[in-house]
C-alpha cells in the first residue's frame, strides 16, 4: 500500500471539470442507458479513466480521499448530462466510502487487490444471519441494490443474532458481488439507468472483519483503525448517506433550468400573440422562482456539506440537532429542486413530454429519485422538528 505516497488528489474544480468534461458523452449515452435500464458500459469506462469513482477511496489504495462537498459537487456536474448516471457515481461513491468505514483487512479485500473497486449498496436488514466459527452465513435478498451491474462488492444490512436466534442489533457486511446473484427487477417509471436491481445471497459466509456494528456507526465509532488519521472516514454516518442523494438533484435542476432557458428566445407561447416566450413576463417570472428555488436547494447542499466536512476535519462528532437538520435538509433539497422542474415544465410547454426531450427524462428521475426513503422530507421535518423541540426521538434510528 504505497499508493499513498504517489498518488496526487486533483482538485474538486478539476474534478468537476472532468465531469463536465464528459457531458456531450454521457448526454449521447443517456437515452440508451434507459432504454437498458443500466448505464452504458461506455460511459461507466469513461468515468473510471477521469478517476470519477476514485473520490471516496482511500489515498492508501490510491483513492482521492475527498470530502462530502466534493462527492455533491461532481456528482451534481455529472447530473447536467443525465440524472440515472449520476445516481450510479453518487451510490458507488458512497458505498466506497461506506467500505472506507469498515476494518483495514476489510478495505484490504475490497481495494488492495483491485484500487478502482466499484461498492453498491443496501442498509435494510432483509436477511438472515446465524454465527458461525470466524464470521456470520448469511442469507436474503437486498432491493433496490443502485449501480448492481458495475459493481464488485456490496454493503449489504443484516441482523446480528444470538444462540437463540434472536436479532441483537443491525449490521452491515461486505460481501464479494461474486457471492451474490442478481435479480433483475428494476423496471420503474423514472432513474431506470440507475440498474437499482436486487441481490441474493444464498448462504454466503461473511468474516467478522467484514461486518461493522450499525448502532456504533451511527454515533460515530467505526470500524476502521485509521478514523483518527483520515477525516474523511470520520464523517457523520446518516448524515452523509443522505445529504450525498442531493448531488443528483441540484444537477437535474441545472440541467432543466439552463434547457429551458436555453429554448426560450425561439420558442412561442401558444395562442397568445408571443412570438418567443422569454418576451412574457409570466414566462420571466417563472424562470425567476425556478432558479431561486434551485439555488437554495444548492446553498442549503453546501450548507450541510460544510458542517459534515468541518466537523470531520475538527474530529468532533456533529450533536443530534445538527444531524437532524441535514435529514430535513436532504429533503428540502428535493422538494426545491422538484417544485422548481415542475415550473419549468408548465412554462416549458406540452413540449415538454415529448419523447425526444430531455425535459421528461429529467423529470421522471428527478421525481423517483426523491421518493428514497432517506430523503422523505415529512420523515426528515419530523426528526428535525423533534430534535428542535426536545421531543423524544424515536421514529427512526438513521440521524
């Protein structure tokens, strides 16, 4: 493990950059990729050689070791071109960085043999697991696992049980993508590139330097030996899950303000005596709250990054308000973002479902994407305004 001392970490401006860099590709491949209901195979190459999965590897193997705030801004740059590509580097990215999280020998698995190793994930415990000499066999099936079709491992949730089968508290396992078979399931009305497929174990053995302690994580003690020497593996654990899923979001928006924006001067308004609707001052009030409500949704992303990254880098735990607030953030993000798409749409036009637009794409992945679970933003206000107000906070273990 030398890499460390060779490999030089670029920027997060020329990471996005490289990104951007690659929009006329991935925008080529995008259509594609849902149709195949996975990325393009071209565009996942093109993205490993600009080194767009390597953010959250450690330097030990390589990686770039970055920060949250880089992870929201590229995958952001990467949203600009299509919204299912961007969903697959944010998911692997954080998945490495979850693998960054578990023991040295654990990352030693994953990255010592292969530095560019791609991690998908799943935190639900549908599973069962019963201990055995030296680990755990494990068993169950893992929806919606995001990026399954690239990736060579997964984080995968379990339940640690006793003697008596009784489940003791979550786990998450690293598990071999060898180990498990794929079902192919993902067949959805929006961020259908995503390939957010399931994945079977059947029995596999997992060693006990490939499990990490949920609970334990969640307040933030990792399994990892080297959380005191790399501050990026000392980032708040629900936090980061799930203000990173806003990355996607704050690109869509772009993407859809700067399309219709970019229509408006040769694009009429229906009956009515417009010959371009950037002349209606309806139309410009539109586009005024569209990009209002995406820049808050991007203030507020970096907002939130900021307090991950800082207290990381301070090596303090952030309290449980502020841990709460970036829950309610992540939604907040979603609904500015999706509000805002919806504006441009109406002032857009019926052109905007074509099949041949961009617009509708963007839309639908927009929208399912923030149906996850993780940004609900009545399950996020809730946990925020009961941390707020001292209310006892039982309505879910993720903050």
């Amino acid at each position: 493990m030398t890499a460390q001392s060779t490999v030089t970490v670029p920027s997060t401006a020329e990471l996005v950059t490289r990104a951007l860099d690659l929009k006329p590709l991935l925008s080529k491949n995008a259509a594609a990729g849902e149709a195949d209901r996975r990325v393009v195979e071209e565009s996942i190459q093109a993205l490993t050689d600009a080194g767009l999965f390597k953010l959250t590897i450690p330097k030990r193997y390589g990686g770039y070791e970055t920060s949250v705030r880089t992870m929201l801004d590229v995958s952001a740059a990467v949203a600009e071109a299509d919204g299912g590509t961007a969903w697959v580097v944010t998911l692997t990215n954080v998945c490495n960085w979850l693998a960054g999280l578990f023991s040295v020998q654990a990352q030693d698995d994953v990255f010592g043999a292969n530095p560019d190793a791609k991690v998908s994930g799943v935190l639900t415990p549908t599973s069962d697991a019963v201990k055995v000499d030296g680990g755990w066999r494990v068993t169950g099936k893992w929806f919606y696992n995001s990026g399954s079709w690239h990736a060579d491992w997964a984080v995968l949730g379990f339940p640690l049980t006793n003697d008596a089968g009784e489940v003791i508290e979550p786990a998450l396992a690293l598990v071999p993508r060898s180990d498990t078979s794929l079902e192919d399931v993902w067949f959805v009305a929006g961020m259908r590139s995503s390939g957010s497929n399931c994945l079977i174990a059947n029995d596999v053995f997992v060693p006990e330097h490939r499990v990490m302690r949920v609970e334990s994580a969640v307040d933030g003690t990792y399994a990892t030996e080297r959380q005191d020497a790399e501050a990026l593996y000392r980032s708040a654990f629900v936090p980061t899950l799930a203000l990173v899923l806003a990355g996607p979001q704050v690109g869509m928006g772009r993407a859809a303000l700067d399309l219709v924006t970019s229509k408006a001067a040769k694009k009429a308004i229906s009956y009515t005596f417009f010959a371009s609707q950037q002349e209606s001052t309806g139309f410009q009030l539109q586009i005024a709250e569209a990009a209002r409500l995406i820049d808050t949704a991007q203030l507020i992303t970096h907002r939130a990054a900021a307090d991950i990254d800082e207290a990381a880098a301070r090596g303090v735990y952030p309290d449980f308000v502020t841990r709460a607030r970036v829950r309610s953030d992540t939604g907040y993000i979603a609904e500015c973002v999706t509000r805002a798409i919806d504006i441009l749409l109406a002032a857009h036009g019926a052109g905007s479902f074509a099949d041949v637009n961009p617009l509708q794409r963007i839309w639908r992945d927009s929208s399912t994407a923030a149906r996850h679970g993780m940004v609900s933003p009545i399950v996020g206000y809730e946990i925020y305004g009961k941390a707020l107000l001292g209310v006892d906070h039982n309505i879910s273990p993720l903050v």
